[in-house]
C-alpha cells in the first residue's frame, strides 16, 4: 500500500527540513544519561539486554506459565514477583498492586544504582519522575474479580501512581506525572523530562516506560486493528513485513543536566541534545501515519538540538515492521535526515522491535535504552529479520541502510550522533537526537596509598548482606572485572544506600578481598575475626579510650605514620614540642632504639601517638561524644579538649615521665582477678607500701607498690585460684610510690596555661564520673592523679549510663576495649580498637567499617587515603515472592485471642508473630525488629490492628498511640518485658 498523504499538500515541499542553529542556552542544554535499568523479554538487566543485542538473538516466544497459549510474543518471566518488604509494601497492598508499579519500583532502584549514587544523594534538588504507560490490564483483572475494591484498589491501579509512587518511595519532589500518547509514551516522557530539566522545574529526572500485557484480550484488540504478524515476527522494512509481535517489559533511565554530571564526575552514557514533539491532526485517518508530520517532527528536533541532519549517523526506528507504516517513517526519514548526505554515508537504521517485539508504551524507551548503549560502546546491533527491501521503500534513494549485521560504529570529524522515533497510533509523535558522551577527564589508577582498604555492605536483611557479599564475590573474581580495590571500596561506601544489617570486609589486594567475601556470604567467621567486621546497626554515643603506660610496643604508629599524612603530621607536630624537653629523637626511640619501655620515652611516646591517632580519625569523620582517658591518657585528653595547648600539655608529660622515670626501681604492679572491695581489704592488711593502682572492671583490679608487699597481696587471690598478671613497668604507678612525685609535678603543672575543657565531656578515671571543667583545669588535678588508683571500670560503667555504646581505642593494642567488653558488653555494644596489632592500616581500616556499621558517617575520602573512582557493582539482589489478585485471600488480620490478664508468654514471640500476620507474612518470613513499622510497611490501618490484636492477647489496655510511642518491633518487645505502663 502507498504511503498515506496529505490532500493538497506537495510531498516534496516537506522533503527538505527547515534546519538552523540556535542560539545556546539554558533551554539548549544538553542531559547527560547517567544511569540506566531495564527488564525486557530474555534480558533481565542491562548487560543482558546488551549481551542479546550483540548476539543477534530474539526473544519472541510462546506465552509459559499464567500466558500459556498465548500468541507468539516477547514475555516478562515471574511478572507475579515482588520484593514488598524491601519497599514496605504491606501484603495485602502488595496483592493489589499493578505489577508495573513494582516493576518501575525495582528497575528505579537499581537505574539510580547503576548511576553510582543513591536515591538520597542523586541530586541536592528536586527529582521529577516521568513515566510512560498505556496498559491498565491489572485493573481489569482486579475490576473482574468477585470481591469488592479494597482499601488499596485505587492507589494500586490508577495509571498516575505508576509515577507518583516512585516519587514517594525515594522521596522525589519534582514534577510526577504519567505520559499517555499510545506508543510513544516512553519517550514522549523522556521528551518531557528534558524539558523540564531544562526549565529548572527539577535537577535530576527519573524516565521510565512500562507495558505489561496479563491478559489475551489486548492481543485481540491488536488483532482486530489488524496489526498483529502472522508470522510471530518483526519484519522491519522486509518486503515480508506483516505486523507487529508484541512484547513486554519496563526501562528505567536517570537524567542530569550534562554539565553538573560532569561536575559530579558520573558515567555518562550519551547525552540527550532535544527533541521534538507534534501530532498528525486531521491529515490522515486517525490510526494511519503522517509522512509530513514526521518529517516535521524530526526536523523540529534536529533544529532544537541545534545540528544538521545529515551529521546523524544512526536512528533507532519506530519500526513497527508494518506494511503501512514502515514506508511512511522510511520516506520522512529520507526526506529529512538523507537530504544532503553522500552516497557512501547513508543513514543507519535499525528496530529493537525485531528482538523483543513492540513493546507499546515502552518501545520508545527500549530504542532510547539500546541507542544509548550503542553510543557509549561505539558498536551497532544488527536489526534482525532483514532481507530484502519492502518495495515501497527506496532504501537507495533515500540514502538509508539497514543496520542488519553488527558493526563498529566508526568515528568521523564530530562526536557520533543518533535519533530515536516513537510513533503512537493515534498520531502523537516524538523524536530526539542523542549525542556521543564527552570523553572523560583523564583518571590514573586509583590503587590507594594505603594497603588494606574497607569495603562495606549491607541489606535489609542477614541473608540479603550474606547475598550481596556472593555476588561482589562474584564480580571481583569474574573475567575482565578486576577494579582497584579503592574504587570497589569507594563505590561500595558512597554510591549504595546503607541498610540496617552491616558488614565491612578488610583486604590488601583483590584475592583476599573475594575469599574474605566469600567467608561472610558462608556466615563465618563472627564479628570481628577474619577481617570482617559485621552486625546490626548500633544506636548511641561514642566513647574514645584513650590507653596509659603498658599499651607502648616498639614500632607503634610507624605504619599510619608512612601511610596517612594527617596522622604524620599531627605525630611530628607533638614531636617537635616534646623532643627539646626530653632531648631525644622521638621517633628514634620508638621506632629503632629498644627505648620505648623506659618510663621517660613511653609517656611521651604514647602522648604522640593518641594524638595523632585522635586527630586521624577525626579527619575519617569519627569523632567521640564522651571521652575517658586511662591513666596518662588523660594528658591527651587534657590537649584534645583545649584544656592544655600542646606545648603545654607536651612539658606536663614529658616532666611527669621524668620524675616518675627518676624513682628507686623496686615498685611492680600485677593485674589481679578481684572485686575492688575484697582487694582493698587485702591491701589493707598487707606489711609495706602497697596499694590498688586500678580498677579496671567489676572483677579486675590492678595492685601496684612495693615488690615484696605487692607480691604477697597478688599471692592472695592466686591461693584462690584467680588469674593474676605481672606487668611490664619498671615503676609502681597510681601506688604510695608515686608520693615523692607530686612535689615536682605540682611545679610544672602550675607552671602552665590552664584552659577550661571544651567538646564532649570527660569522665574521669580519678572518680569514675563526670569531671567539671574547673576542676580538670586545675593544677592539683594532676597532682592528686599520679597517685590516685584509675577508675576506669566505673568509668566505663559511666559512659554506659550516659548512652556509649560504641567504644574505640585510642592507642597501640586492645587492652581496653577488651575490659571495657568484659564490663559493659550486653551484646549492642562495638569495640575498635584501631591499632590492635602492628598491621595497623588494616586495623585502622577495620576501626573505620566498625565506624560505618555502628551507623556513623564515615569520611570514605579520608579512609582511602585519597580519591577514587565510582565503578560498577552488583545490583541489588530483589528478595522477591509472589504476590497477585488471589494471595489477597491469604492476608488476613492475625487471629484475636481470648483476653486474658494472666497472659505470661514471650514478648519477642507475641510481637514478631503479630506483626508478621498483620502485614500478610508467613512465620517463616524474617522481621528487622530494629526497622520502624512505618518502614516495615504499616500504615495507620494496620497500625491499629495490630494495637488491637496485642490488647486482646495481653488483656492490657494499650493506648492508640502504641506505635508511635513505641516505633519499631525492638522497643515494643522490651516495653512488654519491662510490664511498665504502656
């Protein structure tokens, strides 16, 4: 049939189109694609989808499953699949719910993934969110049912939440709005995001088309138009063109203004330089193709986007394989886009419609999807089921070929350009031109300075983190994926959103970073061994330790010395303060002389290093809320707070390290396994000078004095079968020894600038309590504290009541995060210890993950020593369960019990069981009990259920606001095990 034309119009007065630069500006702008996802017919991702173009392969198919019987088409496997609890869909709701809601839901989650960001950090401004649908059938299956609407029908079947639900989800705040022109949604809202952009309505824009075909009835309707093939194939511009095969599925593509995605460093795919949009009218019947309204259309956009037509390379067909159509979109083609081009440059053509069929709303956005990729891998997919020229079409003529065998795209003079159409059936075209990306900045490899670097995970879930840490184990072993572990560690910290369960995995090279992965996807080793760090998110303040004498070992901060320069130059800094007063080589002392046991070098060794380890993890973000210094280590304390400057604080140690240096030797100190009372009446009793220099836990003290009256006391509890430890000091500190001390000190420290402390308070270890400022910032402080015993067991007992529940180690070992464990670990508490051994990068590394799983705000930058690139990961992997019209049924309320005011059961139990069923979830399903009900899919109808099944089954009276004053399943748990008011 000939192509339709207009009456009384001059098909050649169209041919040639009206083109011109203009002006650029603001509305000329070009957008940048940033990310990209889909799911279309035998490609569940993107790689897939490129894997299956780069083949040469189609997926048309008989329908299987629920579609058995159908026509041959491009199906979606598991349509009836979904993650809810990932995106806190209740059941029930989940039940009702238009599978293209949760299919856009899913493939938006992982667009922005594939961005290298998060829905949190994809733009500092709004997002708009645009869509293109134009199926509506799980609202027919929903209206053909025998039950009635549900609370959730209209939210889970009006075509506008396909949009607006995805801005509420990500907590997007530009425009929301669902695009219906027929086949041309997709792109016609991609055309509309541009737009947008351009108009500043939003900063960043998520684009998506969805078709989804449940039922034969749309199959009929196709077939009555007479648009089905016969054959079950796409024949695009073939002489054998028949019809259109229809298929399925959604994309998903993420836009930025091209300018701040360049700023921001993205991967950039293509770029988007315009479009342009019109209808046919009154020109042609109303399903029938206007020549003259495509070519308008695309020289419109050529125009808009500021280039000749000719520059095109290749256009991404509407490409229906109709024998009324093709001929049509062939002759404005080459009417526009040919005029001008030589001989030997024709135009590229080729359709997507030939692998997956015609996807209908979503054929825009699946073209869109595969031009994209083609420019930024520089390769052109055959388009398939080309043989020979329809004879309506002048292929010659026009000066367009059929893309119909793979091929490089080669590089001319200007970046690569292409066009996308989109045609819907009742006229609305769209049209826009894309451009080949920018080539990026130049990058060097990004192997970090450091030699061991964190890289962390998470999930919703335990067995979602041990999945996520399988497929990165996958990923960093597969072929050709090897990435500097900077970038993994980077991208893993900054482009993924952090979810409850936690884990961080510390590595060296790619090897151990993949076994290590593999042992958390296995559930070993615990927290903490193997270089793993793992648990659930933690709630509370940090408390930093800072360590006294006995913690120094040669070497120490050698390593964060050579790998980390805010640590070098806080280090050198308090060196070059200490060094005139002590009159020795620090660094010397501590890292090649066998020096740093003596008392002189130790303290002031010790002084540096917490200093500098301070100011370290400072620059990484981690920064404490209480601080307790043991012994010595509130000198440090003393500094960090402002109390001391550090020339100050630099003479007060040095001098206390040399008078104490300058006592009779003969003093010992031995840890002992006692409670303070039952040590203090055997010190009482014991001949000589003896007395107790720490208690450093419920049961463990530390005696400190003369050798023989130490001993003896420390044989006391040995009789009793108690562990005791003699330590490594050559003088008997925090004892009656020390007296002779305290005139010297009392000279220097009055001798010095005394501030009143500032920052996060300090809980002394002279009284295990809170100190005033004052009384820090006074002289007899000091004196008194050479003596007094070190109370860091109440102490820690403080900090815990004060809300600690993080404690890091601030010094060399893990002495004190071992006895602040023994004392206040009740199981929701972490300890780090960053310089534990004398690997101290990786242990440093593992503080940081330790950091990030507690739930801090990790500096990654900082961590990795310098910056690095965002790099590939794997997606995240969708928990999904079936969830349709007929599983509503299964979701009913949990059952009453009898009240009963003797109800003694378990809480844990009564709460995760309720919940569960109020959300429609089996006993086998896992509940965060840490998550909010909110997050965990409640919402107020729901919330009152559940109010009102735990009243019945406890006889309790239980307020409406129940869960709001008790907002997650934990804290409802232990107000039932407390049996306090509700």
């Amino acid at each position: 049939m000939s192509p339709a034309r207009e009456p009384g119009r001059d098909p050649e007065a169209a041919r040639t189109p009206r083109s011109g630069r203009p002006v650029a500006g603001a509305q000329d702008a070009p957008v940048a694609v940033v990310g990209m996802a889909c799911r279309f017919p035998g490609a569940d991702g993107l790689a897939a989808f490129w894997r299956l173009l780069l083949a040469g392969e189609d997926a048309i198919g008989p329908g299987t499953g629920t579609r058995a019987g159908r026509r041959p088409g491009g199906y979606l496997p598991d349509v009836d699949l979904f993650d809810a609890e990932f995106f806190g869909v209740p059941a029930p709701e989940a039940a009702a719910l238009d599978p293209q809601q949760r299919l856009l839901l899913e493939l938006t989650w992982h667009a922005v993934e594939d961005a290298r960001t998060t829905p949190r950090d994809l733009s500092p401004g709004p997002v708009g969110v645009f869509v293109g649908a134009g199926s509506d059938e799980y609202a027919f299956l929903s209206r053909a049912g025998d039950g009635p609407p549900s609370t959730y029908t209209m939210t889970g079947t009006g075509r506008t939440f396909l949009a607006n639900r995805l801005s509420h989800f990500h907590g997007f705040t530009g425009p929301s709005l669902v695009v219906d022109t027929g086949q041309s949604s997709s792109l016609a809202a991609l055309h509309q995001a541009v737009q947008a952009l351009r108009r500043g309505e939003c900063d960043a824009a998520v684009v998506g088309g969805v078709q989804l075909n449940l039922t034969a009835r749309g199959d009929e309707a196709v077939e009555a138009l007479g648009a089905l093939s016969p054959r079950g194939r796409c024949h695009t511009f073939d002489a054998r063109a028949d019809g259109i095969v229809r298929g399925e599925g959604a994309g998903v593509v993420v836009l930025k203004p091209l300018e701040r995605a360049l700023a921001d460093g993205d991967r950039v795919y293509c770029t988007l330089l315009g479009g342009a949009m019109n209808s046919d009218g009154d020109r042609t019947a109303l399903t029938a193709p206007s020549e003259a309204a495509q070519r308008e259309v695309l020289a419109t956009a050529c125009r808009q986007a500021g280039i000749t037509p000719a520059d095109v390379g290749y256009v991404e067909l509407h490409g229906t394989g109709t024998a009324l159509g093709d001929p049509v979109e062939a002759a404005a083609l080459g009417g526009v886009l040919g005029h001008g081009r030589p001989d030997d440059r024709p135009l590229l053509v080729g359709s997507v419609k030939t692998n997956i069929g015609h996807l209908e709303a979503a054929a825009g956005i699946a073209g869109f999807i595969k031009t994209a990729l083609a420019l930024f891998h520089r390769r052109l997919p055959a388009s398939l089921n080309f043989r020979t020229a329809n004879p309506a079409i002048d292929l010659q003529a026009l000066r367009v070929q059929v893309c119909a065998r793979h091929r490089d795209w080669p590089a001319g003079d200007a970046p690569r350009l292409a066009g996308v159409s989109s045609f819907g059936l009742g006229g609305t075209n769209c049209h826009v031109v894309l451009g080949e990306a920018p080539a990026p900045a130049g990058h060097e490899d990004s192997d970090a300075p450091v030699s061991a670097v964190p890289v962390v995970l998470s999930g919703p879930t335990p067995a979602v983190l041990r999945k996520r840490a399988r497929d990165l184990a996958d990923a960093v072993e597969g072929p050709g994926r090897a990435q500097p572990l900077a970038d993994l560690a980077w991208t893993a910290a900054t482009a993924r959103t952090a979810f409850g369960h936690r884990a961080g995995v510390i590595a060296s090279h790619p090897d151990e970073l993949a076994q290590r992965l593999r042992a958390l996807a296995d559930g070993s080793p615990d927290d903490g061994e193997g270089g793993l760090v793992q648990g659930p998110r933690g709630e509370g303040r940090t408390a930093f330790l800072f360590a006294g004498q006995g913690a120094q070992r040669l070497g120490m901060g050698q390593g964060l010395y050579k790998e980390f320069p805010v640590f070098a130059q806080a280090f050198d800094e308090a060196r070059a303060r200490l060094e005139p007063v002590l009159g020795v080589d620090l660094a010397d002392a501590m890292w090649e002389r066998q020096e740093v046991d003596r008392t002189e070098h130790a303290q002031p060794a010790l002084f540096a290093v917490e200093v500098a380890l301070h100011r370290l993890l400072e620059s990484f973000g981690i920064v404490p809320d209480l601080l307790i210094g043991h012994s010595l280590g509130e000198v440090a304390v003393a500094h960090l707070t402002g109390a001391l400057s550090l020339e100050d604080a630099a003479k007060l140690i040095a001098h206390r390290a040399r008078l104490i240096g300058e006592l009779p030797p003969g003093g010992v100190m031995v840890a002992v396994q006692a409670q303070e009372d039952e040590a203090r009446r055997v010190v009482d009793r014991a001949p000589g000078l003896v007395g107790i220099a720490a208690v450093n836990g419920s049961r463990s003290v530390v005696l400190s004095g003369e050798e023989s009256a130490t001993l003896k006391a420390a044989a006391h509890f040995e009789d009793l079968g108690r562990r005791t430890r003699r330590l490594r000091v050559s003088v008997a500190g925090h004892s009656p020894l020390m007296a002779p001390v305290q005139k010297g000190l009392r000279s220097v420290a009055e001798g010095l600038t005394w501030n009143l402390p500032v920052g996060p308070p300090i809980i002394s270890t002279v009284t295990g309590e809170p100190v005033e400022p004052h009384r820090f910032a006074d002289p007899e402080y000091w004196v008194h504290h050479v003596c007094a015993p070190v109370r860091f067991g109440p102490a820690l007992g403080t900090a815990h009541r004060l809300g600690a529940r993080y404690f890091v180690e601030i010094g060399p070992g893990r002495a004190l995060t071992t006895l602040a464990a023994e004392t206040v670990g009740h199981g929701t508490e972490r300890f780090s210890a960053p310089m534990a051994t004398r690997q101290e990068a990786a242990d440093v590394a593992e503080t940081a993950a330790g950091a990030h799983v507690f739930g801090l705000p990790v500096r990654w930058e900082q961590v990795l020593g310098g910056p690095a690139r965002r790099v590939d990961l794997p997606p995240y992997p969708f928990q999904r369960r079936r969830h349709w019209l007929d599983t509503a049924d299964r979701t009913t309320p949990p059952p009453s019990a009898s009240p009963g005011p003797q109800w003694r059961g378990d809480p844990f139990d009564l709460v995760v069981t309720s919940t569960l069923q109020t959300l429609g979830l089996g006993p086998e399903s896992d509940l965060d009990v840490g998550r909010s009900f909110s997050e965990l899919g409640l919402d107020s109808r729901m919330a009152v259920a559940l109010r009102t099944t735990l009243a019945r089954i406890t006889g309790r009276s239980l307020p409406t606001t129940l869960l709001f004053d008790r907002p997650t399943p934990a804290s409802l748990i232990e107000a039932f095990r407390a049996d306090t008011p509700l």
